[in-house]
C-alpha cells in the first residue's frame, strides 16, 4: 500500500512539475504598437515571464523591443530570438533595447535563456 501511494504521489509531483513549466501561461496580452512615421517601439516588463508576450509591429518600420528586467533569477539573464539571431543578455532593473529587423511579415518566437519563458513578435 505504501508504494501505491509514494508512486500517486511521484506521478503527481512530475505532472505538476510538467505543467508549471510548460503549460500555458495566462499572460496572453497583445500589445499594437504605436507607430511614428520612422520608428515603432515597445516596453516589455520582464517578471516571472514577459508582459506583454506579444508585440504586434508594422512592417518595414524600424522597431525597438525595450525589455525592463524585474526579476532577478538566473532564467531571464537573456533573450533569445533564434530567427533574427539575436542572443542579448537583460541587466537587472535596467531598460535594454533590442532592435527587430521588420522586412519580412510573419510570427516569430523569442525566450529566455534557458528556453522556458516564451514571447512572439507577430510583423503585419
């Protein structure tokens, strides 16, 4: 009987653990850009994930994502955009801009450092 429940509570422990770090987060806000006639940017808040984790840009503007670290551990010491090649490191309670390179339309990802915190940049 004991065994029993030392593996409900093992097969508990990892689905808990499976779903906090990968299951959906309900930091789901989108963010339209205000846009000049020759630039775009946009503040992220970076605290326990990324508000908002989705930044709507025009195309064929020079953006700017300006991140605000908050959050001191050890995850979000970078960010990481795999499809424009960008791997910066974040300063804590420090703004740090990073440029995006709007030419192409489409909905490209972006992470921590450690690949489990994400944002998407969506360019219409």
């Amino acid at each position: 009987m004991d065994k029993i429940l030392l593996l409900i509570g093992a097969i508990s422990l990892i689905g808990f653990i499976i779903w906090w770090f990968f299951g959906k987060s309900s930091n789901k806000q989108t963010v339209a850009v205000a846009t000049s006639a020759d630039h775009q940017e946009v503040e992220v808040l970076v605290n326990g994930g990324y508000t908002p984790n989705t930044v709507v840009l025009q195309q064929g503007t020079p953006a700017t994502i300006v991140f605000e670290r908050k959050d001191p551990s050890g995850c979000f010491n970078e960010v990481v955009f795999p499809d424009f090649g960008i791997h910066e490191t974040l300063p804590v309670r420090k703004k740090h801009a990073v440029n995006i390179d709007t030419a192409t339309k489409g909905e490209f990802r972006y992470s921590c450092g450690m690949n489990m915190f994400h944002g998407k940049v969506i360019i219409k």
